[in-house]
C-alpha cells in the first residue's frame, strides 16, 4: 500500500486523540485503522518509514516514535513490546501535512493517469498497422493473462488479480474486459479514487 496513504492515517489518528496539547497513537490502533479502511495491515517497519517521512516533511521530529510494554500477567511485566507514535504539535499543523500529502497523491494520481492514457493512445495507433497474425497473438497473451486474474479474484485475491489485470494492459491497454475487472477489484479494495480514470479510458473506446 501507498506509505503516504499510511501516513496520512497516523496524523489523522494523532488528530483524533489529541488532548491536552498532545497525542498518543499505538501501533496496534493503526494497524486496525489501516486494515479497517484499506483492507491491508502495515508492518512496523513501514510505520517507521511513514514516521520519518512526516518528520523529514518538516524537518523537525513532529512524531517521536517509543515503546509500550503490551500488557502482562498476575503482576508480571509483559516481554511483548508495541510502537507508539507521540506528538505534541496543534491539530491545525497536522491538517496542513495531511492536505500537503493528499496533493502528493493527487499529483501522483494525475501523472500515472496522463502516462496510462497516452499508452493507450499510442498502442492504438500501432494496433492500426499491425498484422493479423500480430494482433492474434497479442490477443491472446493479454486474455490468458486476465483470465488468470480473473482466477484470483474468484479467490478473493484481490491485490494478485491487479497485477494480472494490469499486466494484461501493458500487453494491450485497449483490453476493455482488464479495465472492467480493474474497477471491480478496486471496488472492493475500497481504492475508489483509481476508478475513475479507467472509466475515462473505457469511455475513450466506447464502452
């Protein structure tokens, strides 16, 4: 998953419990929040990174990263550690970095939709002047290849059937039953902001 997206989570998170001046999140919280949201559960090592990346924003350590002793027993303190992420800057700060973020995505977004649909473009105008025996061929690769995407979204893998989606459409991005199946997962998936440049390229084509 996008680790700006997880670093998003966090500040809202940290917004959300703020009192008294500061802010407490733990890892646990944010494992839950992301999987609840995201239907994926970061590793802690991809919080650090998101960690740093907030404080290299500013290049100021707005979130200190600690430990909790998780839980224990009659008395007894528990060996098992867990991650807290602590800050004590204003909600109003944490906003700003949130929306600075959003506009990192919305640029990333961008970028990879004009670059998707060129492709697209340029691929017609090479399917135009392609043989028969050519575009059999090309057909065929990218069908298996959905077909086996389709197979993992039967299994309710959606992030392997993706793949397979999307590696059907470098083969031929005019595949009009890759781009439908892309929709459908990242319905699923709750990535709804990745829909609607597919539509658009479905729409180019007529569907």
């Amino acid at each position: 998953m996008n680790k700006i997206k997880i670093a998003i989570d966090l500040l809202q998170l940290l917004i959300n419990n703020h009192d008294d001046g500061d802010s407490l999140v733990r890892e646990g919280e944010l494992k839950k929040y992301c999987l609840n949201k995201h239907n994926y559960e970061p590793k802690t090592e991809e919080i650090t990174e998101c960690v740093d990346m907030i404080n290299s924003s500013e290049k100021t350590k707005i979130i200190i990263e600690g430990w909790f002793q998780n839980g224990g027993f009659l008395g007894m303190i528990s060996s098992v550690r867990e991650s807290k992420y602590v800050t004590e800057y204003p909600i109003s700060k944490l906003s700003q970095i949130i929306e600075i973020f959003n506009n990192k995505i919305n640029n990333i977004h961008t970028e990879i939709e004009d670059k998707e649909f060129e492709e697209l473009l340029q691929f017609q105008q090479k399917w135009s002047m392609m043989t028969i025996d050519e575009k059999q061929q090309i057909a065929h690769e990218t069908d298996r290849i959905n077909n086996i995407g389709a197979q993992y979204y039967n299994q309710d893998n959606f992030d392997q059937a993706i793949k397979n989606f999307k590696m059907a459409l470098k083969i031929m991005p005019t595949n009009n039953d890759a781009l439908k199946n892309l929709i459908i997962c990242y319905k699923y998936t709750g990535e709804f902001e990745k829909i609607d440049p597919v539509s658009k390229m479905l729409s180019h084509l007529g569907y």
